[in-house]
C-alpha cells in the first residue's frame, strides 16, 4: 500500500484522497464496504484526525464515498455518467448494462400557455401533450421526466403505453419525427417533496434539472425538462478550443 511522502509537494490530505480512490478503483474497498475509521487512518498514515477527515470529506463531496449517520463512511455505488448529446434514456442506460423503465405519472392535452407556444414555435392556445414519466434503470428510479410535444405534430399520442418504452423511438416510428438537434440547459437544484419522494431521496436531496428543445428538422417537435438524482449521474463533455481566424 502506498504511503504518506512528508517531502513531497502534494498536500497530505490530496495524498490520502489518492490512495483511497486506488483503494477504490483496484476494488480492495468494494461498492458498499465500510473504509477504516478515522482514527485508523491516523495510525496507520501517521496524520492528523483533521488531515484526515479533509481526504474524507473531499470524497463524499464527490460522491466516490458515502457517510450513513451512526454507521460510518462506505464506498458509494458509482455515479452514471451522462454525455451531453441528444439521445433517450432508454439508449443511454441499455449502453450502460441496464434495462431502462419508466411508469406513467401523468398523460394529458392541455392548452399551450403564451411562454410555452414561444418554446415550441406554435400559437397560444394550440394543443399540447404533456407527458409526466417517472424512469428507472435495473429497478432503480432514476429522474422524472415531463415533455410537452405539440399534438399537430403527433395527433393520437395520447393513446400509447409508453410503459417500458421510449418515447423517442415511438416519434420516429409512428410519426417520423428523427430528432436532429437540440438546445439543453442545466441547473442545479433542490428535490421538492413530490419528487424526492418519488426519487427515493431525503427531502432537500440534490437534484441535476435538465430543459432541453429537441428538434426534427427545424421544427421543435419537444420541450422537456427532466429532473435528475444529483447522487447517481455526473455529466460529462467534450472542450474544444475555438479556431482562431488568421
């Protein structure tokens, strides 16, 4: 096992934090297993309790571990990574080895509201299907998700079980409509009491918000806004570097 450099550069606790992610990645400290107390990662590294519980804390703030009050401090289950593109769940968690689901939340048409027509680049007034979902992986519930696709675009909608089912396969099956492109925005939130509950999160749990307008070709064809456990996913993105004009 490696060991504390007093001579080196790198902070202690950063030092520590490293061999517990080793710990981690090498599976020596399983998904779920407690690690060593506080005071025998002391001993054994010969640091301080508040050196320590820095290394600690950095951890459970990145969700690599995870502290169960009267317990201790466990190795946390890994988070999903998602990747910012324009693709359904169902896609992105069998590309992860689990089966997706989803149960029905709400199913209705409703009248397209002066801010919603804007976002949809239909009329006020014009009919609207909002679909209310809540999605699991492996059994997991994992986000709910809320689209509203305008009803011109997809008439009988309404009539479908999405149970199980993705509903972008079902807009390009049934009605043809590929979603192309997209425009996501992302914030950081607060579960409220609905859907924490639904979520299986502590009341006050974090939670990723995700708006996004997908569209087929140049029409916007969906608005959704999915609500995400902050605890379960990480998202992920490719930087580029602009050209610069010569």
């Amino acid at each position: 096992m490696a060991q504390i450099d007093p001579d080196s550069p790198v902070p202690k606790y950063f030092q520590l934090r490293e061999i517990l992610l080793d710990l981690i990645e090498s599976n020596e400290l399983t998904i779920g297993s407690a690690i060593p107390s506080e005071r025998e990662l002391c001993q054994r590294f010969g640091l301080s309790r508040m050196t320590v519980r820095q290394a600690v804390d950095h951890l459970v703030s990145e969700g690599r571990l995870q502290r169960v009050a009267g317990k201790g401090t466990f190795v946390a289950r890994p988070k999903i990574e998602m990747a910012l593109r324009l693709t359904s769940f169902s896609d992105e968690m069998r590309a992860r080895g689990m089966e997706p689901g989803s149960r029905d939340l709400d199913r209705r048409v409703v009248r397209a509201s002066a801010h919603l027509a804007r976002e949809l680049g239909i009329r006020p007034g014009d009919e609207v299907h909002f679909i209310e979902r809540l999605r699991t992986a492996a059994g997991e519930p994992m986000c709910i998700e809320r689209a509203h696709i305008p009803v011109s675009l997809a008439p009988d909608l309404d009539t479908y079980d999405l149970t199980g089912r993705s509903l972008y396969a079902l807009l390009e099956t049934r009605y043809g409509l590929v979603l192309d492109a997209g425009e996501l925005t992302i914030d950081g939130g607060i579960a409220d009491p609905g859907d924490a509950d639904l979520l299986k999160l502590p009341r006050g749990g974090a939670v990723l918000l995700l708006q996004r307008r997908s569209f087929a070709g140049g029409v916007c064809a969906e608005l959704g806004v999915s609500t995400y456990r902050a605890d379960r996913y990480q998202l992920r993105t490719v930087l580029e570097i602009p050209t610069r004009r010569s």
